[in-house]
C-alpha cells in the first residue's frame, strides 16, 4: 500500500513500542567505531592549549602541537574546539564599500562627467545656498540660488538643470556633503546617472566648479549688487549666469 520494501516495514515493527511513540523516532547514523578518530590525549592537550591561549586560531594552534610530536590538521583543530564551543567570535566593524571615484578616462564628450556643489552666501546676513553645475568639456553651467541645503533641494535642483542642460548626462561628481547623500544617489541611478564622489577634504578634485564659484564671488557677489529680496538676487543671478554662459569669453 505504501510502496515499501518489506524489510523496511519489518524494521519499524520491530522497533515499534505501542506505549512509547519515541520508538519511532530517527536514531544517531553515528559509527559505533571510529578508528580515525584523533586520540583523546591529543584532544585533550589541544583544549589546554586553547585554554593558556585563547586567542590563538585553528593554525597557530596546529602548528604548536606539530612542534609537540601531535600531527593535527588546522581543520581538525577547528572541529574539536567547535564541538567543544571554544571558538571565540571577534565583532568587528563592518568595512564600508568605497565610493566610487571618476574614471578620467572616459571623460571625452559634453555630458560625460558634470561637477555639482554648493556655495554658501549672504542676504543681510542670513544665509543662501547656490547650487553649481558645470560641464568639465564644454564649461557649460547652470546655477541657482535657494535658502535651504538638502537632498529634496539638491534633487530640484538636479531636474532643472538637466532641462537646460538639453543632452544626456552620464555622470556627476560631488563631495561627500550631507545634501549628496543616498535619496540624490537613488534619484540619479534611477535616470540611468552614475554617481561619483570626490575624495573627504580633496576640493581640488572638484576644481572645475570650485573655480566657478571663485569667478562668481569676483564678478557677482563681491560686487554688492545682487540684491535687496530673495526674487532680486534670484533674478540678477540668472542675468548674470546667462551672460557668463553667452557672452562672457572663456580662455
């Protein structure tokens, strides 16, 4: 009926004891006899080692015993003190991945590499932001100024920018700001964007824009001209970025 050997079923009935149902319950497969079984001297000297010496590893451990006249593998060593839970878990700090970096070598076209950062400014004395984009092969650039410093602003920004940019974007670098954080790296990848990062306290990789915002504080901010209102500087800014980007002469 159940299509089993007979054998097996004369087994089991053997077995079986009505008043005790743990009768019908796997047994060890355990070998009654283990003739390679390490000896139990050398077992136990293993144990006392591991005991004066807890941090010592498997190898160490195998070594020191080698010296010893007793020839156990670093393996063997390793069963016998995890069968006897002498194995010591160290917690360690999980290394984060490395960020990645820009591959100069395929930076040939318009659109292969954009640099963004921001730059910090002063309305009577309260504090703006303007955001920076610029094409490392064309110079092309688009700025704009906000009075907030985060990942929804950076992203904003990010969409107008590739309005004007009118060319597909294959990468852009920032530093390691909190406004460049995961929510920018995410909207980016879904655009099919690689996100890459300068190295900490290395503004000299981002030099195309950080040169950019020198020539802004030259030629715009240090000029005290930008504005009474948010909307003013918002608009002398645009003028001012459009002239730069048409009109100005770059070298």
């Amino acid at each position: 009926h159940f299509t089993i050997p007979l054998r097996t079923f004369w087994r089991w009935q053997r077995r079986y004891d009505p008043w005790d149902l743990q009768s019908l319950e796997d047994r060890s497969r355990r070998p009654r006899t283990s003739p390679c079984r390490t000896a139990l001297t050398a077992e136990l000297r293993l144990l006392a080692i591991k005991q004066q010496h807890p941090r010592w590893g498997k190898e160490k451990l195998a070594l020191v015993l080698r010296a010893e006249g007793i020839n156990l593998s670093g393996k063997t060593c390793w069963k016998i003190l995890t069968r006897h839970q002498r194995i010591i878990r160290y917690h360690t700090r999980k290394r984060r991945a490395p960020k990645p970096r820009v591959n100069w070598a395929e930076v040939r076209l318009p659109g292969d590499l954009l640099q963004l950062d921001t730059k910090v400014v002063s309305l009577h004395g309260q504090p703006m932001y303007q955001y920076t984009i610029i094409d490392v092969v064309s110079r092309w650039r688009h700025a704009d100024i906000f009075v907030r410093q985060d990942m929804m602003t950076t992203i904003l920004f990010l969409d107008m920018a590739q309005q004007q940019f009118g060319r597909a974007v294959h990468m852009i670098q920032t530093d390691n700001g909190k406004e460049f954080g995961r929510a920018v790296s995410r909207w980016l990848s879904a655009r099919r964007i690689r996100h890459v990062f300068s190295h900490k306290s290395r503004p000299q990789e981002n030099a195309y824009v950080e040169r950019s915002h020198r020539t802004d504080e030259e030629e715009f901010w240090s000029l005290g001209s930008s504005g009474a209102t948010i909307r003013d500087v918002r608009t002398n800014f645009a003028a001012y970025l459009h002239m730069h980007n048409t009109e100005r002469p770059h070298w």
